[in-house]
C-alpha cells in the first residue's frame, strides 16, 4: 500500500518542523551554557557569526558581478537595519538565557509582535481596535503571571529579572527593526514594496535588495491605476462595435490564457517571482499598451457598450491575477469598479478558468505589432505626425494573415491597406521578415534626405554581409561548425542580401521621383 502527500501536506510538515527547530534554540544555547563556565553570551555570538561567515562569504562572491544601486545613506540604513535586528537582538537574548529559563526567554520574546503593534500605534498614528487591545492585555497578563512562578523556581532570584529584562529588552530591539521597514512603505506604497521583492526574488536565490525595484512596483501601481480611470473615462453609447475592437477582444482573451496556463506552471513550480513577471508583461504591455489603444475611442467619440463591458471583463480577470500580489490596490480598485457586496469581494472572487486558446492568434498579432511598429518608426523619422492620414501597400511574400489590418490601419492611422504583387516606386518602405511595406511620398517627406538615409544604411548592410561572406568562405569554419550555426550564417546571408536588394531598388525609386 502506498501512501502519497499532497504538496499542502508536505509543506506543512516542513513548516512544523521548522517552528519546532526555532523553537529549540533556546535549549541548545542552555545547553551550551551547561558545559563549560567559560561560555559565555559573547563566546556563543562570536561561534554563530563565525559558523554563518562562510555562507555569506559564498552569497555574496556568487552574486560578485550583480549591480548594486545603493547609495551611502542606504547602506548606512541597511547596516544598523542588520545590526539591531541581527546581532544587538540576539545578543541580548543569549545574555537573558543565562539567567532565566528557556521556556520562559521564548514567551518572553514572542511579545515583539504586541510592540510592534504598540509602537505603530504610537508613530504611526495607528488606531488600534478593541479586539487588539484584549489581545495585548492577555499576552502580557499570562506572561506577567509564568514570569511570577518560574521566579519562585529560579536559583538565582537576583539575577532572574536580569535576565528576564534583558530578554523583552531583545524584543524591543527587533521590534524597532521591523518598524524600520515602514520607511520603504511610505515612500513606494505596500503593494509597490511587495512587487520590488517579488521581482528581485528569482527562484532559488536570495534577494538582493534594490529600492529602485519598490520604484517599479510603485510605477506598475500608477499604470494600473491609470489604465482604470481611462476606461471608466469613456462615454458609453449603444452604437455598433467596430472590427478593430472586436479583433481586439478575441487576441486579448487568448492572450490572457495563454498567460495563466503560464503562470499555473510557475505556481506549481513555486517560481513566484516569475508568475509575477508574466502577469507585469500582460497587464503592463499587452492591456495597457496594446488592447487600450485598440479600443480606444476616437478623441471626444464614445465607445460601444459590448466593447466597454468587455473592457471592464478583461480589467477585472486581470486584478483577479494581480490579487496574490497586490492585494490592497486590487482590492480598491475592484470597488470603484461598481457597487459590490462583501460577499462578492475580490478576495474570495473566483480564479480566472483556463480554457483552449489560438496560439496562432497571438503569432498573428505579434507579427501585426512589427507593422505598426515599422509605421510608428517612419512616422518618427521623417516628422509625419499621427493626425496626417497614410497609404499602406503590401507584398505579402509571408503570406502572413489579413486578420488583423483593421488594427494596423487603426493604429497606424492607415486611411487603404493595399495588397499588391509588385514594388512601389517612390515610396517609403520597410520589411517585416520577407514582407514588403511601401508608403507613398507626400509632401512633407524630404526626398534627398530619405535616399541619403538609406544609402547610409544599404552601406551597413553590404558591410555585415561581408563580414558573413567571409565567414562562409574559410573552410576551417565550415568544417567544423556545428549545423546549426551554418545554417544561422547562412539565414543571415540570405536576409541580409534580400534587404540590400531592397535598398537598392527603393534607391532607385526615389532617385526618378
């Protein structure tokens, strides 16, 4: 018969036995005090410090080369950050056990928790509820109360509220440590914090601490934030849905699938930090810089009701991703978005279910990115703002998919998207893999520059096929490269001669314009 255990199981096990170790610290340190008169608080700091040395020393020499951001004031605030919390605290604690016994040094530096609370009260202006003032009340009373006995028991009554002072006074001590992490609160928010860690926490790696990263956390709040009050911004009227958001829709739903079937692997894999990482890339990239900007309505237009209502859909199976991470933002932002109940809180809201998706949707739309992106960059170069209106013509060599021009004509403010059989002469043009894109010359292109811009570059291009050519040549390298690397040469060889080709006819247009 065999018995098997669920990872919750495991993991339980695991964190018992890790509190019952914890726990046993106390008594090996007692124990260690009982062997020789000479062992002392010091002796046994200077034993543990000495033991964890190596493995700092080995942390930090693997981690030699990774960039650290720190200025002198944090350093300063991470040194007596490490110094209070680590080794002033434990110090004091070692000194306590000499006097008191470890059952009661463990009860008496567990009340850290209730001075935090205390202090945050204090500092921070806090309230505290009257559920945590009973809390307190009683954790201080039971231990008033075992303080009380264990004294008549103790061997030394002197010494014993010594011992027992020195103890809560190391709770003080790492209590105040954890007050300190406030100060990074504040300044990026809870949720920008916790994003900063999650995403400088790699699987199997210690953090190596960056604010900036509580930056990014705090700017991904912002986005999101933003990304909310644009859609809530739009007027809604019952009108009909246009292609381009209907196309819009269909990607994203796939792309938001694919996704979580991404982020349950990483779950599984306890990979945290990269389950954050893929939901950061969906919310921050393909919704707020793509399916945004698909949707959106013409300037002072209103949007469609079913595409709205899509919109709102999508916004909220994305906080549902984000919750584990962003637990406060989430939250607030899912009860502005209507009027809910406590029972249909975020918090305990169904998990997106994962369902089939068209992977070839998504290629589809990434090779349509390339050509927005192609006419973005035209656009830059030559000064033709998004207002004036543009002709796109198409060799279609790929054969790539038509699915989704309304897009590429929307975004790229394409007035006719034109498929053709051969090139365009006198126009601008840019490729996408073997596809050929022309945009016909207004007025506003200056001719002279253009032809000096792409002389420039079909002078780049013959020069790196060159260096390839020479490669291909030296049959030492030939024989001996692995297939793979001939076959990238000679994928480079051939791209960089269909571009030169290219150039040169594009040059040639413009030359009889």
């Amino acid at each position: 018969m065999s018995i098997s255990f669920s990872r919750n199981q495991i993991g339980s096990v695991f964190a018992l036995c890790a509190a019952f170790l914890f726990s046993s610290k106390a008594i090996f340190i007692k124990q260690a005090y009982a062997l020789s008169s000479q062992v002392d608080a010091t002796v046994l700091m200077a034993l543990r410090m000495g033991s964890a040395l190596p493995f700092f020393l080995i942390m930090a020499w693997c981690f030699r080369k990774q960039r650290q951001r720190l200025e002198v004031k944090d350093w300063g605030f991470l040194i007596l950050s490490g110094l209070l919390g680590y080794y002033f605290a434990s110090w004091l604690d070692f000194i306590g056990l000499m006097y008191i016994s470890a059952s009661l040094e463990r009860i008496i530096l567990f009340l850290y928790p209730t001075l935090t609370v205390i202090a945050s009260s204090l500092i921070y202006k806090q309230p505290l509820r009257l559920k945590a003032y009973i809390a307190i009340l009683l954790s201080y009373g039971g231990t008033v109360i075992v303080m009380l006995q264990e004294q008549n028991h103790a061997p030394m009554q002197s010494n014993f509220w010594l011992g027992a002072s020195l103890v809560f006074a190391s709770a003080i001590a790492f209590a105040c440590y954890l007050l300190l992490t406030p100060r990074l609160i504040e300044k990026f928010g809870a949720d920008g914090v916790r994003v900063g860690l999650l995403l400088s926490a790699s699987a199997g790696n210690d953090i190596l601490f960056d604010e900036e990263l509580c930056n990014q956390g705090k700017g991904f709040s912002n986005k999101i934030w933003n990304a909310f009050k644009l859609i809530k911004g739009w007027e809604v009227a019952d009108i009909a849905q246009p292609e381009a958001s209907k196309v819009a829709i269909e990607w994203y739903e796939a792309k938001l699938q694919q996704t979580l079937a991404e982020i349950e692997d990483n779950f599984d894999k306890y990979r945290l930090s990269d389950a954050l990482m893929a939901i950061y890339k969906l919310v921050w990239d393909d919704f707020c810089s793509w399916f945004l900007e698909m949707i959106k309505p013409g300037y002072q237009q209103p949007i469609d009701r079913a595409t709205f209502e899509k919109a709102i859909e999508m916004l909220e199976n994305n906080l549902k991703l984000l919750h584990p991470f962003m637990p406060f933002l989430t939250e607030e932002i899912w009860q502005h978005i209507t009027e809910r109940t406590p029972e249909q809180a975020l918090i305990v809201s169904e998990w997106p279910k994962a369902k089939a998706f068209d992977a070839k949707l998504i290629a589809d739309f990434d090779f349509a990115t390339e050509v927005i992106s192609g006419i973005r960059t035209i656009r830059k170069d030559k000064n033709i703002p998004f207002k004036d209106a543009m002709e796109l013509k198409v060799v279609n060599n790929e054969k790539a998919s038509t699915y989704f021009d309304s897009v590429i004509q929307k975004l790229g403010n394409v007035t006719t998207l034109e498929y053709v059989s051969d090139k365009v002469d006198g126009a601008l043009s840019y490729r996408v893999k073997s596809n050929e894109y022309f945009i016909p010359i207004t007025g506003n292109i200056d001719v002279e520059a253009e032809i000096a811009r792409m002389e420039a570059e079909l002078k780049h291009k013959e020069g790196f096929l060159q260096g390839v050519m020479k490669k291909l040549s030296n049959e030492k390298f030939v024989n001996n490269a692995p297939a793979a690397v001939l076959e990238l040469e000679r994928k480079k060889q051939a791209d960089a001669e269909s571009i030169i080709n290219s150039l040169k006819e594009s040059i040639a247009a413009l030359k009889k314009s």
